[in-house]
C-alpha cells in the first residue's frame, strides 16, 4: 500500500495485518503529485523487487527498491 502524501509504504498481510515498509525519499506531494503508484514484481519473492511511480521536484518518474519481507532498500 502506498501514501501518496507522506509517501510511506506499507506490507498489507493476506490477514489483513499493516507493517510499514519503508518510506521513498525525494517525493514532493501537492496538487496531483506524490507517491502515485507501486507494483510487486511478478516474479516476487525471486525477484524481492517493488516498482514506484512518484512526483520529485523535477519530474514524474518509476523506480525500483528490493523488499525483503521486513523492510526496503533505496530506491533506484
């Protein structure tokens, strides 16, 4: 689950439990920007890697971050 304004993202459990996953740095939120989307890879957890779509000062862009299952890398 992604916030789009404080840009936290969060590990939403199949039983419904929340566990904060992290936050991705550089996102400025406002009007219709902000942390605006976020994909798993199909092939996790071979692949531990989670897609986002964010607003920064300069521009909109997609990044990719390894999750573990406990928490997240930075961004790339």
């Amino acid at each position: 689950m992604a916030q789009r304004d404080d840009a936290a993202v969060a590990h939403v459990t199949a039983d419904g439990r929340v566990t904060e996953a992290g936050t991705v740095e550089g996102v400025r939120h406002g009007g219709e920007g902000g942390l605006l989307g976020l994909a798993v890879d199909p092939d996790f957890p071979e692949q531990p890697y989670v897609y986002l779509h964010h607003t920064t000062d300069a521009d909109n862009r997609v990044v990719r971050a390894e999750y573990d299952g406990a928490s997240s890398a930075s961004p790339r």
